[in-house]
C-alpha cells in the first residue's frame, strides 16, 4: 500500500532527466545584479518628471545600503520594490 | 486460515479500510502539494505567452529588455530566465549556464540552482525559439517542495499509523465475529447431538446477529411443534389402529381355534377383511392428505363452476340422509365459479356433509348452502349434531382428533383435517362455527377464479398439525 502511494506521489512529481552534477548558478542574487537595479532606479529617478515618493526614496537609499554592505539579497529586495512603484505598481508577475 | 470466515471478513475490513484511507491521502496530497506545482506550471505558462509576444513584436532586442524587466521587478526573487543562442551562449536572463539536464522543450525539469551560495531547487522548461534560439523559464519551488515533502511524509505515516490500525481492527472483527458464530454453533452441535430444547443465546442488542438467533430461534420452536405433531400423529395411528388390527387377530384366531365349520371360518375371514379395509381406508386418507398439503395437486387447477358440482352432492347425501330420517335442505345459485381442482372440493364437501348427516339426530335438518360473496364462493354446511365445543374447534381440524361427542360414532377422525387441507390449498379458509339452531356450521370459503389464478405459493403448503 505504501509502495502504492509512493508510486502515485512520484508520478505527480515533474520528469526529470539524467542527474545534475553541480547545481547551476543564479546570477541575480549577486552585488553586481544589485547595482544593475541601482542604475535603473537612478536612471529612472533622473528620467522622471515629478520628484519620488519618499518611499521610493527611502527604498532605493536603503537598498543601496544594504548592497554595499554585502546583504546583497535584502538590498536587491528593496531597489525591487522601488522599481515597482516607480513603475505605477505593475509587476510582472 | 484462508477458508476461514472470519479471516475473510478482518482481511477485507482491512482492505477496504486500507484503499479508503489511501485513496483519501492521494486526494489531500494531490489538492495541496499537487496544486502548488500545478500553480508552478500554470505561472511559467502564462511568463512564456508574455515573452512568445515580445519576440513576435521586437525579435531578440525586445525579448532581452523584457526579461531584464521582469527580472528586476521580480520582487518574489523566485524567477529564472535564460535566453541562448544555437551555440548556448548566454544572451539575457539570470542563469549563468544553460543546464545540461535540460535537453528537449516542453517537458518540466526539476534544476538544482545555487543562489547566493545556497542550494535551492526549481522547476524550468525549455522553449525553442525561430534562428536557433532557446529559452529557459523557471520557477524557485525550494520552499514549495519542502512543503511538499512534509505533507508528503505526513501523509505516508499517517498511512503506516492506519495500516496498524487497520491490522488491529481486523483482528477485533474476526474475533467479534467466531464470538457470534460461536454461539450459533455451540447451539447447532447441541441440536445435532439430539437436544433439542437449546436455543442460540440473544445478546439483548438487538442487533443483526440477534435478529439470526430470533429467526433460528424461531425456526427451532417450528420444528418441535412439528415433530411434537409428527409424534402425536405417530401416536395416533398406532392407537386408532391397534383397536381394528387387535380385533382381527382375535377374530381370526379364535376362528382357528374354535371354528367348527367352513361357513364360521368364512364368515371370520370376511369380518377380518372388513377390519383391515378400515384400516387401509384410513392410510390412504393420511396419504391423500399429505398429497393435498404437498401443493403437487395444484398444477392441474382450472376454472370450475361449484353449483353443479354441489347439486350432484346433494342429490347423493339426499338419499342417505333419507335413509337416516334426516331431511336435507339446500340452497345453492345458479353459478358458482371458482379457481381450483373439482374433485377436491367435491371430497372436501362430501366430507363435510357426511359428518352433518352422521351427527344429525333423527328427524334432524342438514342444511348446504352457497353464496357468491364478494371475496369467493362460500358453502356452508349446518346440521343440528351435537356440534363441536369451543374449546375443541381448533383441534377439530388435527389429525385423528376426536371430540367427546364423536368417540361413539364410527370414523377415523381425518374428515376435517382433509376438508382444511384442500381449503388451505386453495387458498381459502375452514371456520367451524356454532350452527344458529344448535349443531355444527362449517363454512368453507375458497378464493375467486381471478384471485386463484395468481401465483401463492403461501398456501401451497398447510400446517402438519
């Protein structure tokens, strides 16, 4: 009944292929993705007609923070979220 | 242990609660962790019909643009993206390499992935791309598959847990269940070793194994009343047998002894001859009546009009009662139809009028009578004899029962015992009542043609006694 169970459990579990030797490396968690975000945040803060929140302001100083003192994902995080409201809160998820 | 019964009932209770509880389990697991892979799926989806667009309106340029975006907006962190040529050369997106497990499109791939020195896993699916090009779109599913494995471990000692449970229930249930046998059992092998006043013990719920031990029970207590009448009829033809089977022994043997003429010899051979004829009669009445109470008559019944049948009886008993000094009256209609065997009915009627002129004083009235009543024909038959007392109508009808009134009249006592037969194969009824004017009234009642047309197979069979 177990073996049974188990067997269904796989089945719904996504197909994969020969095994992974070392896991692939995601590059967006890194201090050079952080300061990508930081460049766009300026950019668009220098584009923009009207000054930013403060919000906004408060998000991109922290995240610009929080990178250079190597909490890169917290500091990614934020300019994220600053990106976003920038851009009228349209996520692309 | 596999012909056992009782292993049968555990191992099936086992089964059945085995398969529910795994059935149930799939369905949890596949409404919970399935669900959350089959949002997976369903976001990578919708990412692909988005990036399909842009790469229909701005050619790689756009793709790559549309995939910074996302990247950079992707406040979750849990998006991966990887656009490559026909060489595999990275040309947007966050995965440094193209994974070498990843080797056809359509097809989910689960894909270790390091993200800030972190081992994490994630769900990814290749797509092609016109020129050559190949795009990866994943998911970070980490949190969503240690989900996963908890719910999944969960469920799977829940199942070890009811496995146990299970096994230990289905040993509860074989044992409840030799518990009831047992005391079926205990009760049969009593009965088969001659006992027959044991009965199967009632546990006082009222429960289904109660209602077996009513019903054999019951069928029990229907048995001793019916050997119990098997042994008074045994009984009874030994008794009213020995008188006639004693007479003719003395008869012929005092002829043997003290004959002193051929004439005196024949004349005890013929008296003998006339005790044992009796004797036969009275067999063939007991056969005949097991015949009519075995229903085997019931096959040749057939629509049969009574009047004509009655007044063929009445001209007959007519000239006995004559002889009697007892005057018979009758009223019959001019149709009487009924569904049934004629010579039957004819017996049981003859019998019935037998016994009123038999029992009829002299100068006495014998009265038949019929009516088409509503639920049948109905024949009666009043006399103004001695009657029968209440307390003995019931038995009047047994086997070889002979009533106060009767011990000094000749017969066998089977007449009304045949005359109920034949009414209970026919589906009708025999009362004995008290006639008005003093006697006996015997009322046979037998169904309509429609009515003893239908199948009833209840009254096929009469009771022994």
């Amino acid at each position: 009944m177990l073996a049974a169970l188990a067997c269904c459990l796989a089945l719904a579990v996504p197909v994969g292929v020969p095994a992974q030797d070392a896991p692939e490396r995601v590059t967006s968690d890194t201090p050079e993705f952080c300061l990508h975000l930081l460049d766009q945040v300026s950019s668009m803060v220098r584009e923009a007609s009207t000054p930013p929140s403060a919000e906004v302001t408060n998000l991109s100083a922290e995240g610009q923070k929080m990178c250079a003192h190597g909490q890169t994902k917290g500091g990614i995080m934020r300019l994220r979220r600053a990106l976003v409201l920038m851009r009228g809160g349209v996520s692309n998820r | 242990m596999f012909r056992s019964a009782g292993f049968r009932f555990a191992a099936i209770y086992a089964v059945l609660l085995a398969v529910s509880a795994a059935a149930s389990a799939y369905y949890v697991w596949w409404a919970t962790a399935g669900l959350l892979d089959r949002q997976v799926e369903a976001a990578i989806g919708t990412d692909w019909q988005g990036l399909a667009e842009r790469w229909a309106e701005r050619d790689v340029p756009g793709l790559m643009q549309t995939i910074d975006d996302r990247l950079m907006q992707n406040v979750d962190d849990d998006a991966i993206y990887l656009l490559v040529d026909s060489r595999l050369n990275r040309i947007a997106g966050n995965l440094e390499r193209w994974p070498s497990t990843v080797q056809v499109s359509g097809p989910f791939y689960e894909l270790q992935v390091s993200r800030a020195g972190i081992r994490s896993l994630a769900m990814v699916r290749s797509y092609d791309l016109p020129g050559g090009y190949h795009l990866l779109i994943g998911r970070d599913v980490q949190v969503r598959a240690q989900l996963r494995r908890l719910l999944t471990d969960a469920l799977l000692w829940a199942l070890v847990i009811l496995l146990a449970l299970a096994s230990i229930g289905a040993m509860v249930v074989r044992s409840l269940f030799r518990r009831a046998i047992a005391n079926v059992s205990v009760t049969a092998a009593a009965i088969a070793a001659g006992d027959l006043g044991q009965r199967v013990r009632l546990s006082g719920r009222g429960d289904e194994f109660d209602q077996l031990a009513e019903v054999i029970n019951d069928m029990l207590d229907r048995i001793g009343r019916l050997m119990d009448g098997v042994r008074q009829v045994s009984n009874a033809i030994a008794h009213d047998l020995r008188t006639p089977i004693t007479r003719a022994r003395t008869r012929l043997e005092d002829a043997a002894l003290h004959a002193e003429t051929a004439a005196d010899l024949q004349a005890a051979i013929e008296r003998a001859t006339q005790d044992l004829d009796g004797i036969v009669a009275v067999f063939q009445a007991l056969l005949r009546i097991a015949e009519i109470e075995a229903g085997s008559r019931r096959a040749a019944f057939t629509r049969v009009d009574l009047a004509p049948l009655l007044a063929d009886l009445a001209e007959l008993y007519g000239a006995v009662a004559e002889e009697k000094d007892v005057a018979l009256e009758i009223d019959l209609p001019g149709a009487l139809p009924t569904f049934g065997d004629a010579t039957l009915i004819q017996q049981a009627v003859a019998n019935l009028l037998d016994n009123a002129v038999k029992f009829s004083p002299p100068a006495g009235t014998v009265r038949l009578s019929a009516v088409p009543a509503p639920t049948g024909p109905t024949i009666r038959v009043a006399d103004q004899g001695p009657g029968i007392p209440a307390a003995d109508r019931e038995h009047a009808t047994q086997r070889f029962f002979r009533g106060e009134a009767a011990r000094h009249t000749p017969g066998s006592g089977l007449g009304l015992t045949l005359v109920q037969a034949v009414a209970h194969l026919h589906g009708g009824t025999l009362r004995l009542e008290e006639n008005p004017g003093g006697g006996l009234l015997a009322v046979l009642s037998l169904p309509l043609p429609e009515e003893g047309e239908r199948p009833n197979r209840d009254v096929t069979r009469a009771p022994l006694a």
